[in-house]
C-alpha cells in the first residue's frame, strides 16, 4: 500500500475527518427529538439520549490518547471512522430504543477516538510555533459542520429509500460520508508518531480524565490549560443550550426554521473567523493575544444577548461571541500540546477533550437551573466568568 506525503494534504484529511464527525453530530441533533419521541421516548430518555453521546466521549478521549501514544496515530484514527460508519448506519436501523441508544453510545466512542487523535496527529507534524493555527483549522471545520449539518439533516428527513423511515435517511447519509473519510484517510494518512516516542511496555498510561489529572502534577501549566479549556467549553455550552428556549420567550416570531438559521449563522462564524482573523493573528504574535481578544469579545457578547430585542438583534450580538470562542479554542490547545514532552501528546490532548466532553454534560443542566431563577442569568453568569477570564488572561497567564 502506498501512503501519500504531503503534509497540507494530510491536514486537509483530519480537516474533513472533524468536519464530517460535526457534521454528522449536526445532522442528527434536528431529527434526534422526533426520532425518539416516535419510539416512545419522553423528555428524560431523550435527555439521556443527548447526554449519553458526550458521557462516552468523556470516558474514551483519554483512553484513545493513551492507545495512539502506545500503537499510533493512523490505527485510532481509522477505529474512530470505522466507529462512525457503524453508529451512523445503526441510528439508521434503529426501530427501538435501544438500538437507537447503542447508536449514540457507538457514535460518541468513535468520535473520541477521531477528535483526540486527530489533535494528536497535528501536534506530531507541526511544528510548535505553528500549531495554534493548525488546531484552528480543525476548530473551523467544528464550525462549518455545525453550520450545515442540521439544514441537511432537516432536508434529507424528508426523503426514504428502500422502505426505511425517512428519519433514517440523514444517518445512512453521514455513515456514507464517514465510509468516504475512512478511504481517504486509509491511502493519505501515514503513521505520525515514530517508533522512539511511543510509550513502552514500562510506562503507563492514564485511562481515565481525573487519575490523568492526577498524573500532571509536573505539569501545573497542562493543568490550568486543561482547566481554562473546560471553562471556554462550558460557556459556549451553556450559551448553545440556554438561547435555544430564552430566544422565543424575549421574541415569539422566533421558530425552529429562525433558530436553524441562527445556529447556522454561528457555525459559520466559527469557520470563517478562522481564516480572517485568528489563524493570522497567531501565526504573527502567538496565542497569547488571541486568547486575550477573544475573552474580551466573549464578556461583551454574553452581556449583549440580554439587551438584544429582537431577531435582527441576535445576529449582532452572537458575533462577537462566536469570534471570541473560535480564537481562544485553537490557542489553549496549542499551549496544551507545547506544554508538554512529544510522548504525552496523545494523553494530554484525550484528557483535555475528557473534561472538555463532561462540560458539554453539565452545560445544558446549568443552563437550565439558571433559567429557572431569571430567563436572562445564564448569559449574566456567562459574562462574568469571561470578563473574570479576561482579567485573568491580562494579568497572570503568560
């Protein structure tokens, strides 16, 4: 078998692998709720359903990192497509509960497996003072996929074929692409960890996020990476989960077609201020005042979204927000990956996409609990932990 050698090459593969991984999470997300409320699914089931996905991506990130460090990259890459056209084909399948959880259990692991190691696979490649503009790269195609991925899912449910549920359709559909990505990927993708800097039969590895944590007593800057990284995570959760019911409660023309076009609009801003404004920005002067600029815009963003009215008004204060998460993304996983050796890429990136799953666990349950108190509080709290963020970022974080 000949493997192609063409670093920007390899890089535009991992860029469709994250893409496709989103954009499959899109597609599925829209027709995820009418799906399981067909199956006789009430409001907890379907939260387990939603939660399930992000528990299994916080229980494996940091197995698959340990296991790339020990076997390689291209192998854990190739589980995780493989992973994804199985999860993707079953959600297809699915005629009952079950199977229709087993599909997201199986869709969560596979793309631990994608996502960790793929961040892994460029830190091997690239050189250090040009990561954070690759790790951008791969944030823009979490952006493009959430962009698109539910209009698809939306458009594609409307059609069957060989006498399955048109619901079923956008899952065969992302499993097709996955099947495309895991070719590409088998004849692009040589190994990126050399055989000197796997780990041995005598070190050990942590499978687990918090004895990982536990590990990294060496390494206080990983920690407070980890740690910053799962607070950005948290935010853009929280606001994610939060806008979808405060949005119509401040303007009631807002509907499910209105919020997919909102979604979209943010997805797309995290792709295209990729390649405007942060992959520039830190290839000139680091990540350093990306992350500065980008808390800032976070803080004024949240509590902009208070003060907006009205549809139109949305758009206006999502901007910043967006823009600010695309650039401090890329830049915490960069200082992550420089922060330690070359042996512990794997390790440290899958417990860092471990606590960054949990997050996503515990956001829309914050959101939530928020709301209860004032519609408006999550994006007051969301404000405050990033203008303490910028404050920090100002003043201590070098």
């Amino acid at each position: 078998m000949k493997i192609v050698e063409n670093y920007n090459l390899k890089i535009g593969l991992l860029f469709l692998a994250v893409f496709i991984d989103l954009l499959g999470f899109g597609i599925i997300i829209p027709i995820l709720p009418f799906y399981a409320t067909e199956l006789g699914a009430n409001s907890v089931v379907y939260g387990m359903l939603i939660a399930i996905y992000s528990l299994m991506q916080f229980i494996f990130s940091p197995i698959w990192g340990s296991v790339s460090d020990k076997i390689g990259r291209r192998p854990v890459i190739l589980i995780g497509l493989t992973g994804s056209i199985l999860g993707y084909s079953m959600f297809g399948i699915s005629f009952d509960l079950f199977t229709l959880f087993f599909s997201r259990v199986l869709s969560g692991i596979a793309t631990s497996a994608t996502l960790t190691v793929a961040n892994a696979y460029v830190a091997d490649i690239t050189e250090p003072q040009k990561r954070g503009g690759v790790f951008g790269i791969l944030t823009a195609a979490f952006g493009l996929g959430f962009a698109i991925g539910p209009a698809i899912g939306g458009i594609l449910s409307k059609y069957s074929f060989f006498g399955f549920h048109g619901i079923a359709t956008p899952g065969f559909f992302a499993a097709t692409l996955s099947l495309i990505n895991l070719l590409g990927a088998y004849f692009v993708l040589s190994e990126s960890l050399p055989e000197e800097l796997r780990m041995t039969e005598n070190e050990s590895r942590s499978l687990f996020v918090i004895s990982g944590i536990t590990k990294l007593k060496n390494y206080p800057n990983a920690i407070k990476f980890i740690t910053l990284f799962a607070i950005v995570t948290l935010g853009f959760t929280n606001l994610i989960a939060a806008f979808a019911l405060y949005a119509p409660i401040i303007d009631p023309s807002i509907d499910e077609a209105k919020l997919g076009v909102l979604y979209s609009y943010v997805g797309l801003i995290l792709f295209f201020s990729q390649y405007l404004f942060v992959k520039p920005i830190i290839e000139r002067y680091g990540e350093m005042p990306v992350i500065r600029i980008g808390t800032t815009l976070a803080f004024i963003g949240f509590f902009s979204i208070p003060f907006a009215s009205s549809y139109t008004l949305y758009f206006v204060a999502v901007t910043p927000l967006m823009i600010g998460f695309s650039g401090m993304n890329p830049s915490f996983n960069s200082l992550l990956s420089n922060s330690v050796p070359d042996k512990m890429q794997g390790e440290v990136l899958g417990i860092n996409q471990g606590f960054a799953a949990l997050m996503r666990s515990i956001g829309p349950v914050f959101a939530g609990g928020l709301m209860l108190i004032v519609p408006a509080m999550p994006f007051v709290i969301g404000g405050l932990f990033f203008l303490g963020l910028a404050i920090y970022s100002f003043l201590y974080l070098k």
